[in-house]
C-alpha cells in the first residue's frame, strides 16, 4: 500500500497508523550465516589474489586495489554484493583508462612497419 492512502483496504485503518507502528528492522540474519558470507568473502578474493600474484604478475597493479576495496566491502562491512560491483567496476574500468597508453607501441610498430 502506498503510505498515502488513505486507509489499509484489509484492516480499514489509516494508513498513517498503520506505517507508525510498523517495525523498520530488516530481516536478520543468523550470526552464522554472517560469518560463512564473511569467510566466503575472504577465501574468493583471497584466491583472487593470490592467483593473480602467480599467474598474472603485471596484472596486479589493477587486482590488488580491486580486491582491498572487495575484501573490505565483503568481508569487513559484510556487503557482498557491493564488495564484488565496486570490485568488477575497478578491474573493468581502470584498465579501459589506459587503453590508448597500451595501443601506442602498437601504433608505432605498425607505422614503421608501413
């Protein structure tokens, strides 16, 4: 019901008393489901990491800083779908910056070459 209306159509109250006495507390979760999304969190970005370190050292310049701002959001302030955006936004878009400072070497080879 939209908090406007003039009275709930179930109850015929009006609707200013029944959003005042409606409880604003989100669901909660159970401790231990806070705890397994917050180690979840910890093991994939901590994987994230460690295989970037082993398999794509020249990629870590954009990785690291995605994964800290990852890790904390997820792990740290329990928000994991943010935590994983911000860290797809960062790994995304930072490199997409630099995509004409990359090309130049190409350009020069293939400008000699012509």
């Amino acid at each position: 019901m939209p908090p406007n209306a003039a009275s709930c159509r179930s109850c015929h109250l009006p609707m200013r008393d029944v959003t005042r006495n409606q409880s604003l507390a989100r669901p909660r979760w159970s401790r231990r489901a806070r705890v397994q999304t917050r180690l979840w969190g910890l093991l994939v970005y901590g994987g994230i990491l460690a295989w970037c370190l082993v398999q794509l050292p020249t990629a870590a310049v954009f990785v690291v800083p995605a994964v800290a701002v990852g890790a904390v959001l997820h792990v740290v302030r329990g928000r994991p779908v943010l935590g994983a955006l911000l860290f797809l936004v960062i790994l995304v878009v930072a490199p997409s910056l630099f995509w004409q400072s990359m090309l130049t070497d190409t350009m020069d080879s293939l400008g000699s070459r012509l």
